[in-house]
C-alpha cells in the first residue's frame, strides 16, 4: 500500500521538459507521487499500462492526507480533473505540491506515468 503522506517526489530536471517514472513491481493498490509545479506553467499527465487499466487522481496544493497503518488514505482538498482519468492537462492554478494517486487495483500491471510541465 501507498503512503500518500509521503509520496514518491518526480523531479524534472532543469532543461528538460517531463518526467517518466515506471513501476518496477506490479501493485494491487494505490502509488503516490508529487511534483512541484510553477502558477501559470502547464502540467500534462499521463499514465498507460499493458492492460489500460491504471487511472489516476491529481491534487492541487494544499492536500493533505490522512493514513492508517495499514495504509488506507483518506486525500483532502482540491480535485483537479476526473477522479479515474488516464490523461490531464491544465494550467497550474498555484506553486507548490501536486499530488497523483494512481490506481492500479483493476489488474495490478505494470504501468508508465508521465508527467510534463510547460
């Protein structure tokens, strides 16, 4: 299970334009990652795994999230988009952290997510 109260920072580096980050290990449950992102810049985000099945929510700064030991997590704050969407693309509304919460419970393939920032 994901701790989404510390979730796996995506870097992108200076110059470059996106990040890919793929699973190593299938998982059954949730992944969390953030990245920072400018007011004004573009964030594009995309994830695609061998059975279409992976989906994904993003946040805008401020979440919070709240998790068991177990890693159950309750996320709090501003959705950005659909709650099970494979692509989103929007202007970042403030600076700071964004969340994604993948979910990859349907079939627990391997998966790629991609994110862009313009």
């Amino acid at each position: 299970m994901a701790d989404c109260g510390h979730p796996t920072p995506i870097s992108v580096m200076p110059g470059a334009a996106d990040s890919t980050v793929e699973s190593d290990t299938p998982t059954s449950a949730l992944d969390c990652y953030q990245v920072t992102a400018e007011a004004g810049q573009v964030v594009s985000i995309t994830v695609a795994g061998g059975r279409k099945d992976p989906v994904f929510a993003v946040f805008a700064p401020g979440w919070q999230a709240s998790c068991t030991e177990a890693g159950d997590c309750d996320i709090t704050g501003d959705q950005l988009g659909d709650d099970e969407a494979t692509t989103w693309s929007d202007t970042a509304p403030s600076t700071g952290a964004y969340l994604i919460v993948i979910d990859n419970s349907r079939s627990d393939s391997d998966y790629r997510l991609s994110v862009e920032l313009r």
